[in-house]
C-alpha cells in the first residue's frame, strides 16, 4: 500500500503500525512523488494526506483517476468541514477520515475499503444510449452531453455499474455521500430527482420498498 503523507512523524508512525500487521508499506511525502508511484505501481490501497506541498491531495486524487489508477483511496486530513470532505469525495476518494483518529479506526476503514474490492473501473461505462466517461467526469446521451454537477455524475456512475440492479438508499449513500449522511435523508429521492430531468422520468425506476434501479 501507499502512505502519502508530509509529516516525517505520522508518516512514520504510519508505516511502522501497519508493517507491524503485515503489510508492505510506501511513502511518499509529496503529492508528485505519489502520482509517480502511484501510476508505477497497482497498490491495494492509498491513504492520502489532503494538505500536501506543491500538489495536493484533492489534486493527486483527481490526477490518479484520470491516469485509470483507481486503488481505494482513504484521504487524511485535518479540515474536518463539509465542504473539505465533500471535495475530497468529489475527487475520486473512496472515504474520508478526519485527524486526529485513532489506528484502530483507521485499520476498519482500510478493511471496509479492501472488502469492496471489484475488478479494475473500466475506461467507459455504456448503458442503452448512455455513457459516462469516469476519467473525464464527462457524460453523454446518444450524441449529446448531459452538464452534471459532480453528485449527479456520482450518483449516475453507481447506477451504471449495476445496470437493472436495484439499489437500496443505504447503498447508494454509502458510495456517493459520506458518513455525515443518515439513512432517512431524502437527499437520495431529491437527487434521483435531478437525474431523471436531465435523463428522463423511466430511466430510473423506483421499487417500492427497495430502492432505485437504473433500467438496463
């Protein structure tokens, strides 16, 4: 795995813990050496500090996905605001935890990440007339592209990757949205919403008592 991190210290407290369990550990203290590395080598994960010299996190994370580089990404950051967390998200991150944690929470984030494993994102998802580019962030309908802000582009993303699957809330507030999030929000239904006026009103189905399927 790969350790980005400035910090001589919690870099190293960082990589001594979890060789401790194990595991083969990298460190990179900028964000252009992480790039380097990152593209060099397919790591199982990335722990990714936001607040880096030079590059920074949120830049690495956007740089890695446009280079097909989609190792599960934790970021690491002491900006523990809403705003922070959801451009970290919007990069490409797969979770965010905030500092100071404690190692015991960040193994169980690390283990929750690797058990979604998956096979490699593909270059292009395409579903009926339908495609979304993940790396350009870029979307098209037939041969018009759709403007989506970077929840709808999300949200659309998880429904493309299971096609006439249905997707309970939970779900999809697990991938697209943080931990801030509860289950009995509506943001779910208020953004399926906005997906279908861009798409249009059947491209999403609602199951009753179930959730949401993108119809393949």
């Amino acid at each position: 795995m790969l350790v980005v991190e400035d910090e001589a210290k919690l870099a190293s407290l960082l990589q001594q813990g979890l060789a401790s369990r194990g595991m083969g550990v990298d460190v990179a203290r900028t964000g252009d050496e992480a790039v380097i590395r990152a593209t060099a080598t397919d790591y199982d994960l990335i722990l990714l500090d936001v607040m880096l010299p030079g590059r920074d996190g949120i830049d690495v994370c956007r740089q890695l996905r446009a280079h097909e580089v989609w190792s599960p990404t934790l970021m690491l950051t002491a900006l523990d605001d809403v705003e922070s967390r959801v451009r970290g998200l919007d990069s490409g991150a797969d979770d965010y935890l905030a500092k100071p944690f404690s190692f015991e929470e960040l193994l169980a984030r690390m283990r929750a990440l690797t058990r979604r494993g998956g096979p490699p994102r593909p270059t292009l998802l395409t579903v009926r007339d339908l495609r979304l580019d993940p790396a350009s962030r870029r979307v098209w309908r037939g041969g018009a592209e759709l403007a989506l802000t970077p929840r709808e582009f999300a949200l659309l993303e998880v429904f493309m990757r299971h096609p006439g699957q249905v997707l309970s809330r939970f779900e999809l507030l697990e991938h697209v949205w943080d931990h801030s999030y509860e289950n009995r929000s509506n943001v779910i239904d208020v953004y399926v919403g906005y997906l279908r006026e861009k798409l249009d009103r059947a491209s999403i189905e609602t199951v009753r008592g179930a959730g949401y399927r993108l119809r393949a």
